[in-house]
C-alpha cells in the first residue's frame, strides 16, 4: 500500500515518510472522470486497492482520499487550522450563499461561528417542538385521502417539502404563505442548479445563458423575500422567537457588534440550503430501511407505542424513545446524507506516515468510512443496536462523522435530529410505510446522498391509527 518516496518538486521528503499510492491515471484529466460518474463506487474502489489513504490526480491537483478514523480526526479536529475549505466547489456555493457559515473561513467564520451559536443551543431549538410536529400532522392531513385509495406517495418528496416548509418557518416564521410558496419554489429550482453551476460553473453567472438566467431570477426572488423580511423585522423591535431574530440579537461580547444585514442574508441563504436537503434525506433513507426491515420497524412501532399511548409526540418524549433515535443514528451511518467532505491543506502535513504536500485537496466520504471492517462488523447490514450507548462509547469517534467533526461540525445537529426524531415519531404512529414492489432504489450523489429514482410508497394505517 505503500511506495519508496520519491522527489517531487515544492516537496522536501522527510525521512521515514511515505507517499501514499493510488491509481496512475494517463488521461488528462487524472481521476476528476472516474469521481465525477460515480464517486461512492470510485472511492469504495480506491479504498479496497489501496488502503486508507490514496492519491489521486484532479487535472493539476493533488487530491488524497482520507478514509481511516485517526487520519479524519487529524484533518477535522487535532490539526484542523492547517486545513481550509477554500475548495473550487465550495467557491462555487459562494455565488448562491455568500459568506455564510459553511463557505466562510479563518477569522471571519469564527467570529460567526460564535455569534450564531447560541441559536442553536438545545433548550432553545426544543421551542420548534410543536412547529415541527403541526407541520407534519398538517402533511399527514393530506395524506389521507392517498391512503384511502391506496395510492403510492413519492416520500422523497413528500420529505423534501415537509423539511423545506420547517426550516422557512424555523427562520422566519413566515405565516404569509404566498411568498412561502414563492420562496419555496425559487428554492427548490435552485437546490436542482446549484449542484449543476457548482459542477461546472462555466459560463460564469454573470453571463445571461438560459441556466444562468434562471438561477439568477431564484435567486432575486429569494434575497427579495429575505431582504424584505430583515428590513421589516429591523424596524419592529420585537422577538418573534425564531432564528433570525435570534440572528438579528447576536451581539459580539467583546465590541457589542451586530451582523450587517448583508451578512444576515448570506446565513439565512445558508440556513436555508443546509437546513432542509440533509435532513430529509435522512428522513426519506429511514421510510425505506424500515420497509425493508419489518422486525426493525415492528420493534420501532412497540416503542412508540408504549411510550406515546397515541398522544402526539413532543419533545420532552423524545429521550424515552431510544430505539427510533437509534434507528435514525443508524440509517445516518449506512446512508450519509453529507457523503462526502471537502478541505485544502494549507501546508505540507504527514497523514498516518505519508507525506501530504501544501495545497493538497483532501476528500474524506463518510459513506465508506462508516462501512469500515475494522470498526462495523457485517458494515452492510442495518442493525441499529450498533448505537447502544455501550457500543458507541466503544468506537474511536471518526469511524461515524456524519455531521463532520472539530470546530466545523454541522451547528444544526441536534436541530436535525430533534426533528427527524418528531417526524419519525408522528408519521409512524398512523401509517407503515411500503415501497411499492419492484422499484428500483439506489443512491445518488449529489449535494447530498438521496434515492434516485425517488421513493413511491403506499400507506397502511396503523392499528392505533385505525381505532381513533
Ligand atoms: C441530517 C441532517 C444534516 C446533516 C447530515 C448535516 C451534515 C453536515 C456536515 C457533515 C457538516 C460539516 C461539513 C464540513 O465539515 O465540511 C455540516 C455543516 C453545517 N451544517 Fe449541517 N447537516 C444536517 C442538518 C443541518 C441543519 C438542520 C442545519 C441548520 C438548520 C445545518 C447547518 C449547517 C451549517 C451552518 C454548517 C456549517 C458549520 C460551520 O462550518 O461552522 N445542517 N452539516
């Protein structure tokens, strides 16, 4: 796995340290063909020829695939300052977010790190409790009619909107639901040409093509709304208890400082693209593992059961029902919504004995290091018991990252799986979910890790259901 280290220029060879193999791509464009077709296989595949760490070649880039747990630690945690996310993709994002929390670096993220911060603490994201579990009766009101007729519904969808609407009404509590419906939609024709523009973000956006115009037309309609929203809420003084106006009270301790409305804008954008992607996805992996686990799913409905007895869930539930939380915990392992994470390394840095030169691009992919042999016995298999507290006490901590790790861990966390947990909880006490037979369901790498061909699903109500 290893190779004898060889003189390259701008790298001064250490002794005892290694340079790290991996395939010797001819083509002009080194691996960046081989990713970009499908990058979960191409990873599983450099991982199995070459171990832990592997080289690759992105036309003039050095690339290195980082998949062991004590290798991720050092990147994320241990010796996170020597690794930036000043990466092409990344700045590509920045036309559509700005300078918010997940594309800024350096001094100017921690400074909004800390603002942000307290937003997100867990007391205060318990008050989107009922928000959360409304909005999803609300969908399940609908729902009705569709199980009645035994007509499947695209859960991928159903899961996308749900969260969507969450998330809009978490940050701005927008009750006019016209321009929910205007914002909803700019968002979701952009969420579909980020990933193209972010891809390949040529022609420039300042270029009028018809993909350009579109994106620039989302985004207007957007930071309209948004821009609006702040100026009106500059102008209230008053808290509505959501997160911009917790977002508009940050205050520096040291200066006293507030955001700039610019800045406001740039992390609600974010907020608003890293808040609902991710967390439906886990939500929409979950319906299907469940479907094609019935003694998983059976156990899951005991809980909710005896835990419930057909109240509708809340928060303070939530730590009585362990089972659901593990099954979320575990699907989050076989399907990571962020499947894949992204640093440039600031200066040369030796990796488990390799010799990392400056500049390297540094990919770590969850999706493979969750199925590691050396930490998950049998890593294919769905058992969710892997996340008794017991068992994961006894895992080093990177062999599971799926909200990433160190200072830049997601800061919506426990936000995701708070809401997750109440949506699993209210949905599963009236239906049991199937998947309609014969249809194909593989995952797909874009933004975030979702089915591909969606997820048609029919629904059974459950007996509670049944008796009310
Ligand atoms: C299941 C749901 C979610 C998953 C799997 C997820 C995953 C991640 C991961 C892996 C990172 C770190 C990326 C890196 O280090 O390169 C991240 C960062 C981030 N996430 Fe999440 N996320 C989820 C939900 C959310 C939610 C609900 C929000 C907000 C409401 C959110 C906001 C953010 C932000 C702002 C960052 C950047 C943090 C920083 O760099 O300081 N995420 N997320």
């Amino acid at each position: 796995m290893s190779e004898p280290i060889t003189t390259t220029p701008g790298i001064v060879p250490v002794p005892g340290v290694k340079r790290s193999s991996g395939p010797r791509s001819l083509l002009p464009l080194g691996s960046a063909y081989a990713f970009g077709r499908d990058p979960i296989r191409f990873a599983l595949d450099m991982w199995h020829r070459y171990g832990d760490i592997v080289r690759i070649r992105f036309l003039f880039w050095h690339g290195y695939l980082v998949f062991h747990p004590d290798q991720i630690k050092h990147i994320l945690q241990d010796n996170h300052r020597n690794y930036t996310k000043d990466i092409f993709t990344l700045n590509a994002f920045k036309a559509f977010v700005g300078n918010g929390l997940v594309t800024n670096d350096g001094d100017s993220w921690l400074h909004q790190r800390r603002l942000m911060q307290p937003a997100f603490h867990r007391k205060r994201l318990a008050a989107f409790g009922t928000l959360i579990t409304g909005t999803t009766v609300e969908m399940l009101e609908r729902w009705q009619g569709f199980a009645e007729q035994g007509q499947p519904l695209d859960i991928a969808v159903e899961m996308m909107r749900l969260t969507l609407r969450i998330v809009g009404q978490s940050l701005f509590t927008i009750d006019l639901s016209n321009e929910t419906e205007t914002v909803g939609r700019a968002v979701t024709t952009l969420s579909k040409l980020v990933l193209d523009y972010m891809s390949a973000p040529f022609p420039p956006l300042w270029i009028p093509t018809p993909r350009n115009r579109h994106i620039m037309s989302a985004l207007r309609t957007i930071d309209t709304v948004v821009q609006d929203i702040i100026t009106a809420r500059r102008q209230q003084h008053t808290e509505s208890g959501d997160l911009l106006s917790l977002l508009l009270s940050a205050r520096d301790e040291e200066t006293g400082a507030g955001m700039s409305d610019k800045q406001v804008r740039d992390e609600v954008m974010t907020l608003l693209f890293a808040g609902h992607e991710t967390t439906s996805n886990l939500l929409a992996w979950t319906w299907y593992v469940l479907a094609q686990h019935p003694e998983v799913e059976q156990r899951l409905h005991a809980e909710l059961d005896a835990v419930l007895a057909g109240q509708r869930p809340s928060v303070e539930h939530l730590t009585n029902l362990p089972y659901s939380r593990m099954v979320l915990e575990e699907t989050l392992r076989l399907y990571p919504p962020a499947w894949s994470l992204a640093r440039k390394a600031r200066a040369g840095d030796c990796l488990g004995g390799y010799a990392i030169p400056a500049k390297s691009v540094i990919l770590m992919i969850p999706y493979v290091t969750h199925r590691h042999p050396a930490f998950w016995e049998e890593p294919e298999r769905f058992d969710p018991e892997r996340f008794t507290p017991e068992r994961a006490a006894a895992r080093p901590r990177y062999a599971y990252f799926p909200f990433g790790g160190g200072p830049r861990q997601c800061i919506g966390n426990n936000f995701a799986l708070m809401e997750a947990h109440l949506i699993l909880a209210t949905v599963a006490q009236r239906y049991h979910l199937h998947l309609v037979p014969g249809h194909a369901v593989e995952p797909e790498t874009l933004l975030t890790l979702r089915p591909r061909y969606g997820l048609p699903m029919t629904l059974k109500p459950t007996e509670q259901h049944q008796l009310r």
